[in-house]
C-alpha cells in the first residue's frame, strides 16, 4: 500500500512541476469552455430563426386554405344534422343564412349542446 502512495504523490508531483502537462489540462478546460459558449451560441440562433419563420409564416396562413373550407364543411354538416333532429318540425334555415338566436352565458348552453349532441347519437 505504501509504494502505491508513492508512486501516486510522485506522479502528483511531477504533473504539478511540468509546464507541458499544465498547458495541455488549460487547452483541455478552454476547449470545453469554448465548445460550451458555441453550443449556446447554436441553440440560440438556431431557437431565434425557428420564431423568425414562424412569426413569418403564421400570419400568412390565416386566411382561407384547404384543411380550414373542409373543417368549415364537417361543422357545418354536422350543425345542420344537430338542427334537423332537434328542431324537427322546423325550416331548415338556407346555406349562406345567418340565424340569430339568443344564447345564455353559463352552463346552460354548454348543457344543451351536449344534450343534442348526445340525441343526434
């Protein structure tokens, strides 16, 4: 056990007295250091340009496309299925009328919304 303590403390030693090995351990700690700061460089350019394209795009897109006329079509289908059996011995209102009704702002419309859904099943 001693010789291991030896040859550890003159290792020690001999490290700590050479200006090559203290060179070589400072290179080590400013790449680290260096690769470190680029790495947080990248993820924020990179985070950066990633909310330039979407603020970009974003409000482009708002307008009317594909996905949004054919989920227009299934509200609407299913809104005018929801009418017909609830309001069975109603008139259909036309396809481009606006229909006003007067609507209550609490659990009540939440309730009836289910309740026709639930009986349109």
């Amino acid at each position: 056990m001693k010789t291991h303590d030896e040859q550890f403390n003159r290792e020690i030693l001999s490290r700590l007295e050479n200006d090559q090995w203290n060179n070589t351990i400072a290179g080590r700690v400013f790449q680290k250091r260096r690769n470190r700061r680029m790495k947080i460089a990248a993820g924020t350019a990179s985070l950066a340009t990633a909310a330039l394209v979407l603020l970009a795009i974003l409000p482009v897109n708002t307008g009317n496309n594909e996905y949004g006329d054919s989920m227009n079509s299934f509200v609407n289908t299913q809104l005018r299925g929801t009418w017909t059996k609830v309001f069975a011995n109603s008139n259909l209102p036309e396809a481009d009328s606006v229909v006003m009704m007067e609507a209550q702002y609490d659990d009540t419309v939440d309730d009836f919304i289910d309740t026709t859904l639930v009986q349109r099943w």
